[in-house]
C-alpha cells in the first residue's frame, strides 16, 4: 500500500511540473493576447483577412472571426461570429469552423509546440496556409455538389455564455481551465504509465503503427499522438514535454508528431463545439482530419530523406 501511494505521489509531481511548464507559456501570453481583444488590435488583423474570405465563399468580415480565434481561441471567434450579423448558409458556416478548427489559439498552442521541440514559423505557416487552403479546397467541394446551401436552424449561442463578461469572470475562467489543465495532465500521465505497464500500449502501437509509420511518426510518439489528436494539442504537447525529458525521443519523430497533432487535435470537443454554431459534420469531421493527415503525409515524404542537420536548422526548437 506504501509503494501505491508513493507512486500516486510521484505522478501527482509529474503532472505538477508538467503543468508549470505548460502555465509558464499560457499566463503571459494569455495577458498579451486579452489586452489585444480589450485594445481592439485584433480588429486590424480582421480586416487584412478579409480578402482571403472571399476566396473561401465567406464574407469579408469573417476575417475579424478568424483572426479572434487565431489569437484568442475558438470561444473568442465564436463571440466574434456571432456579434456580427451575418446570415450564412451551413456550407459557409463549416467552411468557417473548419479554418478555425485547424488554426486557433496561435500563441499559447504554438509556445506549446515550440518547448516541445518544435519552431514556432514552420508550425505557424502549416496551421495558416493548410487552414487556408483546407477552406478554398472545402468551400469549392460544397459548391460542385451544391450542398448545405440553406441556413442552419436554433444555433445553440449559449455555448459562450461562460466565456465573455468581466475582468474577474475572465479570471475566475482562467484558473479554472488552468485546474482543469493540470487535472487532466496528470490523468494522462497515470494512464499512459498503467498503460505502458499492462501492455496495453504496446498493442496500440502495433495497431496504429502501419499508419502513422506512414507519416514518420516512430512507436514511441503514437501514444501521446493519439491524445492529442483526440483531446487536444495542450494535453498532447505537455505529454510530449514530459516523454522528453524522461526519453530520449527522436527529434524527427517528435516533430511529425507534434505537425499532426497542429493541424488535427481536439478532434471530439471542438468539432462538436463547432456543429453546436451550425457546422456540418462533413466538414469538421471528415474532411478536417483527412485533409490534416494528407498535409502531414506529404510533409514527410518531402523532408524523409532529409539529414537531421538540415531538419534541425528549420524544424527543431532544441
């Protein structure tokens, strides 16, 4: 019983130190990005946006939406969204998530990525362009087939109520995202070690293996992958930071990893956070990860038989 409680204990300081790493990069960066929403600067980056919505079948000002998620989050476009008045069919509305859903939260996903291994500019420009291109591609296949041309029924606007209001409300959801970070981190860490223990893993890994060998990710990255991908590229990333530091993974592997998980993570809360504005799920569901996992497959097979000195001067952070 003495040895399970020290066990609890060092996973509890596992995912202790692992959540400090991760709050370090969220707190101030979080501040910088609240004074921009408060100060309105964001609204520049909206109308440099514009241009590129029409290319994507969107009105111009959907540009300011786009741009609070990428330097908010997804709950900051959503207020965005829906403070502007403007009727969109449930083709454009996915159109609309689908970019938000692979580009958002740019400054604290992306200082995330970088302490775990990888530069920041190669992962902005994937996120950026593929969001993009993912959009112009999406918005012409809905038009080919002439599909979701109507306007969606109830949008379900409660979804940010919790999200907006004052200064101390901010805060008070703040630390609350920050508790529940540091919950589900530790979660991960005991599970993944449970796992790791019972063998559990290892039948992961020879199942998920074949595929995502495809896309250069090596055995001991498929695990964590997996979490980010389906619950989000905070949880995935603070794995990745930790696995780091116990192993030594390889950097290319870490990198490929942490490209997937950029551009498909949260795959079940967000997406369904986005059908809750009216989305369709062809959209956010289907064409998000396929598109995600085709950029990644590419990606790797330009750069596989790069050497790990090129690899390092453009990809790796350390």
């Amino acid at each position: 019983m003495r040895l399970f409680w020290n066990q609890v204990i060092e996973w509890i300081k596992q995912g202790g130190k692992t959540s400090l790493k991760i709050f370090k990069i969220m707190i101030p960066v979080t501040i910088i990005v609240k004074i921009l929403q408060v100060t309105g600067a964001i609204v520049y980056v909206g109308d440099a946006l514009a241009p590129m919505m029409n290319w994507m079948g969107l009105p111009g000002e959907m540009g300011l939406v786009w741009a609070s998620a990428m330097i908010g989050n997804m709950y900051a476009g959503m207020v965005a969204y829906f403070s502007i008045s403007s009727h969109l069919t449930v083709a454009q509305i996915s159109v609309l998530a689908t970019i938000i859903l692979i580009a958002h939260s740019l400054p604290i996903e992306l200082a995330v990525t970088k302490k775990a291994g990888a530069k920041v500019i190669p992962l902005f420009l994937a996120r950026f362009i593929v969001g993009f291109i993912a959009g112009v591609l999406l918005y012409q296949i809905y038009k080919l087939f002439h599909g979701l041309n109507y306007e969606p029924g109830i949008i379900n606007q409660l979804v940010i109520s919790d999200k907006s209001g004052s200064f101390w409300k901010w805060i008070l959801t703040e630390l609350k995202n920050y508790g529940i970070i540091f919950i589900m981190i530790t979660f991960l860490i005991i599970l993944l070690d449970i796992l790791k223990k019972i063998g559990v893993i290892e039948l992961v890994n020879k199942g998920l293996h074949p595929i995502l060998k495809s896309l250069g990710i090596g055995k001991e990255v498929i695990p964590i992958t997996v979490f980010g991908i389906t619950l989000g590229l905070a949880y995935g990333g603070g794995l990745i930071i930790n696995e780091v530091e116990k192993n030594d993974l390889p950097k290319r592997d870490v990198f490929y990893a942490l490209l997937l998980m950029s551009l498909v993570h949260s795959l079940i809360e967000d997406s369904l956070l986005m059908i809750s504005i009216g989305a369709h799920y062809t959209g956010v569901f289907i064409f998000r990860p396929l598109f995600g996992f085709l950029i990644t497959y590419i990606i790797v097979r330009i750069t596989r038989n790069w050497n790990e000195e090129r690899m390092k001067k453009l990809f790796y952070s350390k």
